[in-house]
C-alpha cells in the first residue's frame, strides 16, 4: 500500500515542479529538465517511505535525481568515483562494472559531496572525461582508502571472539571492502582472513576466519538488515583474504 503512496508523492512532487515525466512501468520514471532526459528506478526509495512515512525523504530524492543531469568535470568528479557494491539483480545496462559473487556486483560511480547521491557509471562517462578506464580505477581505489583513513574498525567483544564495525558514516560503508587497504584497515584489530556480511549499503559486520562461529548468531539481524533496508546488497557471507573476495554460504533471503 506505502508503495502506491509513495509513486503518488513523488509524481504529485514532480508536478509541483513543473517536471515533465513518463512512467516507463517497474518503478521506473524518465524525467526531464531541460537539459537532458534521465531513467530513475523509485523501488528503494519508497521502500524507504514504506518503512518510515517521510515524505520529504522524496523530495531529497528527487532533488538528487535531477542534480545527475549536470555531471560535474573530471577535475571535480576524480575525488568523487568510487567502486560501490550493488545487488547483482539490477538493470544495469552499459554501466562499469564487474561481478563478484552469485549475489553482488561493484559498479563504478560518481558520488555528490554527502555520498547521498550514487550515480551509476558508463562508457560515454569516459568519453565525456577523456580519461582510461584504468584511471578511473585508480581514482576509485584511491577515494576508497581515503575512506579508511586515520580510522580503525570498532570492536566488539563476543565472548573470546572479536565483532568488527567500520566506522564510515556514508551510504560507501559496504563498498570499503573493495578498498586496497582494507586489509591494513582490519588486520590488526580483528584478524585476517576475514568474513564479511553485507546486507545493505549502510551495514558491515566483519569478523576473523577463525571465529566463524560467530556467523551463527548473526543470521536474524542480517535477514532484518536485508529485508527493511532501501537498499539491500545481500545475504551472503564474504570470505575476503589475498587472494580475493569469495562466497562461501548464505542466509536464507
């Protein structure tokens, strides 16, 4: 019922505006201002709205959306492109990206100043900027240790086992274990190998391989995260060590 709702709020919010727009159906708008013409997909916002009913949490949204139809010059946006980790089942048509598991993909992005816009990545990007695809990496894997900077994970003892938190308040949090420093960043706090849940953007436990037990009592809350976040990522569970990132299970959906 609070999706109906949602799509209402923000089509009577995009009237208001004087927002010329087309319901191209499965939650998706094509928007226009002038400028340029912009598919938006409204699933995870009003999933947001669903859960907590504010209004205005749409009319941030959109005024996110048409900030996206001015994308910012590379000698902005290269202190802005980040990897960020997404639910595999997205359309993701031409964008910058690579698979790494059954359920999660990391995509190249460009981000406002308050990471409260992502917007997804494509080859006219590169264009755009005239800049390689391995800069763009670069630039990417840069911001993201940026991220970790001058921070150390909060740890939470479980009896002889040690819970890890990472302290980056931004909708990135999950995207730092892309980071090249990730392992410098939890090594000494919490141990390596780790294993990571990520169920959402804004939520990562991370544990040592060696207390693996742990992951028993973290199924409920991961399952909570997923299902009420606007933006899940998955259920599984992430083996990260040198050589690489795997899933090795999941928590039922």
């Amino acid at each position: 019922m609070r999706v109906r709702e949602a799509r209402s709020v923000f089509e009577e919010e995009l009237r208001r505006r004087g927002i010329p727009f087309t319901v191209v159906g499965d939650g998706r708008y094509q928007l226009e201002n002038g400028t340029g013409t912009l598919t938006v997909n409204l699933d995870n916002v009003a999933r947001d709205f669903q859960r907590d009913g504010d209004e205005a949490a749409i009319a941030r949204f959109i005024d996110r959306v048409l900030s996206r139809l001015d994308a910012p010059p590379w000698e902005v946006a290269r202190t802005r492109v980040y990897w960020s980790a997404e639910r595999f089942d997205h359309e993701f048509g031409d964008t910058l990206r690579e698979p790494v598991s059954d359920t999660v993909t990391r995509v190249l992005v460009v981000t406002d100043l308050e990471h409260g816009l992502i917007t997804w990545l494509t080859p006219s990007d590169l264009e755009k900027w005239n800049v390689s695809l391995r800069e763009l990496r670069e630039a990417a894997d840069g911001n993201l240790d940026r991220l970790l900077a001058d921070k150390r994970p909060e740890v939470a003892n479980a009896g002889d086992a040690r819970l890890g938190m990472i302290p980056v308040d931004s909708a990135l949090k999950a995207s730092v274990i892309f980071a090249p420093g990730f392992k410098q960043f939890v090594a000494a706090e919490v141990g390596w190998p780790v294993l990571v849940v990520l169920p959402c953007r804004d939520f990562v436990y991370v544990i040592a391989e060696t207390d693996q037990h742990l992951l028993s009592r973290m199924g409920a809350v991961v399952q909570r995260e997923f299902r009420a976040s606007g933006y899940p990522i998955t259920t599984e569970v992430l083996r990260i060590s040198d050589a690489g990132i795997e899933a090795i299970g999941r928590f039922p959906d």
